[in-house]
C-alpha cells in the first residue's frame, strides 16, 4: 500500500510502525532478523555468505564474515529503529534500520562493508542520509 502499512487488517501510518525499537539479529551483512519479520537494509548489497550468491548475479565483493560482524558491531546491545519502506521479491521487509541514532546503512558504507546501490534506494534516503559515503549519481552518463 502506498504510504501506509498494513497491521491486523488496520491502516496504520508508516511513523506509528517505524517509533517501536525492535531486537535484532543479524543474518548477513545486509539482513536482519527482527522477531519473525526478515529486514533488508535499504540501498545497499554486502558479500553474500557462502553458496548464497546466486548463479548469474554480480554479487558485492568482499568478505561475508567480516560484513557480518561489522553490522553485529553496529548494532552493538542497542535496539533497531526500523523505518519500513516496502518489500523485496523474497518477502523481507526493505528499511532503513537505526541502532540509537546510527544509520546501518550508512555504518556498513563507511566501515567498508557494504556497497552502495542507487537502484535499491528508495526515494535515495540513503544517499542523503550517507553524505561521503555513497558516489554521486551520475546524470546522462
């Protein structure tokens, strides 16, 4: 639904979803586990763990292992702060996820972990939210 989410058969605004802290684990360098819920940072793709890269897919280079830890640091003992922008094809939930006040998206960039992905960007909140952190977009290139 377009700027509204859908709970228990109620239409609730995206911000009374997204106020709740939620406790976490990480999957991958790019996934959470937030209770049953499955959340995908928004705008950007981290090294798959092994066996995962799809046949056929430029996957994100680097270390798995490494990513992963990098977001389990992130996060640390806080609770994430989930602002939910949509669903993936596999049925994660797409957001931009908070630990206190650090962007995960934007920790995975700047630790190195994580590329940037204009495409998976949506409404480019990560680009504005990362500044020295993503490339520019370039314009008729």
């Amino acid at each position: 639904m377009h700027n509204r989410e859908k709970v228990r058969g109620e239409l609730l605004a995206p911000i009374a979803l997204s106020a709740a802290l939620v406790s976490c684990t990480v999957t991958d360098g790019d996934t959470l586990r937030c209770g049953p819920e499955r959340v995908r940072l928004l705008g950007i793709d981290a090294p798959e763990m092994p066996s995962h890269c799809r046949k056929g897919r430029d996957c994100a280079p680097g270390d798995p292992y490494a990513s992963k830890a990098a977001l389990v640091r992130a996060i640390g003992t806080a609770k994430v702060r989930l602002v939910r922008v949509g669903t993936d094809r596999y049925g994660r939930t797409l957001a931009v996820a908070y630990a206190g006040t650090v962007n995960l998206s934007c920790a995975q960039l700047a630790a190195g972990q994580a590329i940037y992905k204009p495409r998976w960007d949506t409404g480019g909140r990560i680009g504005r939210e990362c500044p020295g952190r993503v490339p520019p977009v370039k314009h008729g290139a």
